[in-house]
C-alpha cells in the first residue's frame, strides 16, 4: 500500500492551489470626515423658488421646533450598507424643550417629544457619482416637512397692494400706523369683515388694509 505524502507536503499543495481563488481584500476606503460634513452644510436645498443652505435649513428647524436651540457641532459615521460612498453626517443641538405655538398634527408632536435636551439631526451624503444629501432620520424628514409648510405658509400670505394707502391700526379705523405704497408685496396676517391685517416685509410695520385692494400672488 503507497504512503501518502509528508503532511507538510500536502499543505503547501493545498496552499498553492486554493491561493488564486482567494479574492482581494481591498482596504477599507478613509472618508474625510471634515469635508462630508461642509459638503452637506454647503448643499443646497430649493423649494418653490426659494433656496438655501443644509445647514441654514438645519439650524432653522431647530429654533422652529424647539425652545432655546443652540448648535453643539457636527458628527459623522460611515454608512452600514455603503461606507464607501455614503456618509451619515449628525448636526447636535441642545434644546430645552419643544415649541407650543408651531402648528402640527399628533404625530410629528410626540416625534419632537421624544427629544430629551438633546436634538439630532442626521443626513445621508451620498458621493457616488453625484453630491446628494437625503434625510437619514425622522428628525432630518421633519426638517424638510417643516421648509415646506414655512414656505407654503409665507408664499400664501403674499399680497400685491394696487394703490398708495395708509396702514390702519384696525380695520375700519381712522387712525394710522404707517404708509404702504402701489407694488408693494405685504404679508397677509389675518382677514376680518372685508379689511386684511398686513406686514411690510421691508420694516415690520403692521396696520389693516381693505381687502378690495390687495389682490393675492400665488407663485408656482
């Protein structure tokens, strides 16, 4: 009966012929964490004309929704399922509480409730072949959601004045607060019998027109 191989043999046959099918292991890909994260607080974000910054969106999300907001900093983290072209980037606030007054349904009010002086917000860049930034948690998705009913809100306030007119302290009144001119864009604040209660965008004033000469804008 033939002998088989020294054991030692054996191996290094095993090693040479198993080693081609080994595939590569390439290093894992260092990420710049300094500059995923000024590429999404330099992204910009447009809504109905109107654009801005990630980080302008971010920070005005966080004194929206929530009582005395103040930035802490930026964090990043790799992407569990893309860590070489996407990057989870955390914008943190320490905030004192939620805000009373913002306007919103149940769900997204006991989504803010849950932050506990401590905000964060995450968004997901994304550098394959493009700059993309998506929300990468509820609390990025409520940001957006809030842009555009801020937006929304602003845009169907807008009214065109047709003719010079004073402002009235209150609707019907004789008495004056301020001057508004022909081709002025006011603020629509509130409407009562026939008068609309206006904002001068341009020094805050406030006073009551009649309603027969504003006419609404309504950009697309």
């Amino acid at each position: 009966m033939p002998r088989l191989a020294h054991p030692a043999r054996w191996l290094a046959l095993v090693v040479i012929v198993i080693a081609p099918f080994i595939p590569d292991v390439q290093p894992p890909v260092e990420r710049d964490p300094e500059l995923d994260i000024e590429l999404v607080r330099a992204a910009e974000v447009r809504y109905r004309g109107i654009t801005g910054t990630f980080e302008e969106l971010t920070r005005a999300y966080a004194l929206t929704a929530y009582t005395d907001a103040e930035m802490l900093g930026w964090t990043t983290r790799p992407s569990l399922q893309y860590p070489e072209t996407e990057t989870l980037v955390t914008c943190r606030f320490r905030v004192s509480g939620t805000r009373q007054d913002a306007e919103t349904n149940d769900e997204v009010r006991n989504l803010r409730d849950r932050v506990d002086e401590e905000l964060l917000v995450t968004w997901r860049l994304g550098t394959l072949s493009s700059v993309q930034v998506t929300p990468g948690d509820d609390y990025a998705r409520d940001a957006i959601n809030t842009l555009r009913h801020t937006i929304d809100d602003y845009l169907s306030s807008m009214v065109l004045l047709i003719e010079d007119l004073p402002l009235r302290s209150a609707a019907a009144a004789d008495d004056t607060v301020g001057f508004a001119h022909q081709g002025e864009i006011l603020l629509r604040q509130m409407q009562q019998e026939g008068w609309s209660q206006v904002r001068v965008p341009a020094d805050s004033v406030m006073g009551w027109l009649p309603d027969s000469v504003l006419t609404d804008v309504s950009p697309q």
